[in-house]
C-alpha cells in the first residue's frame, strides 16, 4: 500500500485533527492539534462509513420511479379526457418528477458529508449524518454497549452519558461499524478510556 511508504511509523492517526481539520502532517503521534488543543495519541481509532448501507438503494429507487413518470408527460396535454385512474397515475408520475431534484441534492448532500466516529484522547467525536456533536469528554460518558433486542440496528452502539442522557443506534445507519468486531472493538475502546478517566484503570501488563 502506497499510505504505508508515506506515512512514517510515529505519524499522528489522524491525517487532520477530527474536530477541526487543521492538518496534522508531520507532528508527533502523541501530541495535540496545533488550532484546536485536542489531544490525540498513538491508540486514537477512527470508524469511518464508506458507503452507508441502504441509502444508495434508496436514492436509485426514487429516481428510477422519477424518471419512468417522463413517460406520461405527453398525457397532461389531454388531461381533461383521460380517466380517472389514469389521472392519479400521471399525478404520480408528476409528483415523482418534481421529487428528482430535492432526491439529487439530498443525495449530493448525504455521500459528500463525512460520517465517522473518532476515538481520541479528550474524547468522542461524532459526526454522523452530516451533524457533527461537540466532543463528549470521557468523563462525560458513563458506559457504551452493542445495540441488542428486536428493533436493534445492526452493529450499532448505545452511548449513555452521565447525567442519564442516551444515544441510540450510533453507526447505525451511517454504517460506520461494518462488522460486528468493529462495534465490539469501539465499546471495548470508549469503557476502557472511561475507566481511564475516572482512574480505575487495571494495570496491564501487556502494556
Ligand atoms: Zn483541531
């Protein structure tokens, strides 16, 4: 892999600070961001959706519907005699054209927003569906957990924070945890940077 050649073995894991952007080439891999102050070290993660499941889907069914309702067109010009199911049926096919647009710019909007999940030293990153929160110190989260039960999203995450605060279905539908180790691995990440802030780290040897 050519990022392998490029990037030197103490590079920051983050190219660009995850709450700024400011660029983070060629500072130590245990340092903080020159603009912003947020800390970073060598076992910050980043879980990044590459291409949401679902949406894509979505976006091509509207528009193959949008685009099959041209057909109909022609048929406005004779609207006053066509029957009444043929009426609905060119409606629709209007409707469906008039939605081509809105579809196109919330498509272009959604796949050019950066969804991700940051792990950093401060804290939690999250910009998910184009929104990105303020970061959620450490100490600020009580606990996290794999989404389980009926209505569980698949390799979603459940935040609680203190003061009783829930976040439901994190990397749901951005689908910023393929698998089902990804979601396992931040958990185990965001408990122990927990415990790590309250200091009831365990000593570990391996470490
Ligand atoms: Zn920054």
């Amino acid at each position: 892999m050519s990022t392998a050649a490029a990037q030197p073995a103490d590079a920051p894991v983050f190219k660009k600070c995850v709450r700024c952007d400011y660029s983070l080439r060629g500072l130590p891999a245990n340092h903080a961001c020159p603009e912003c102050g947020l800390r970073y070290d060598e076992r910050c993660e980043m879980y990044e959706a590459v291409n949401p499941r679902g949406m894509t889907l979505i976006v091509a069914l509207i528009l193959g519907y949008g685009l099959s309702g041209i057909d109909d067109l022609p048929l406005l010009a004779d609207f006053a005699t066509l029957s009444a199911g043929k009426r609905v049926e060119v409606l629709a096919g209007l409707f469906c054209i008039l939605l081509i647009p809105i579809c196109i710019s919330y498509a272009v909007r959604f796949f050019r927003s950066r969804k991700y999940v940051a792990v950093t030293s401060d804290g939690l990153m999250l910009c998910l569906a184009g929104v990105c929160e303020d970061l959620i110190p450490w100490s600020d989260i009580a606990d996290a957990a794999i989404e389980t039960g009926p209505v569980a999203k698949a390799h979603a995450v459940t935040l609680w924070l203190e003061h009783g605060v829930r976040l439901r279905a994190i990397g749901g539908a951005s689908n910023v945890f393929p698998t089902h180790a990804h979601a396992e691995r931040f958990v185990d990440h965001v408990r122990e940077r927990v415990a790590e802030a309250r200091g009831e780290v365990p000593a570990d040897p391996d470490r």
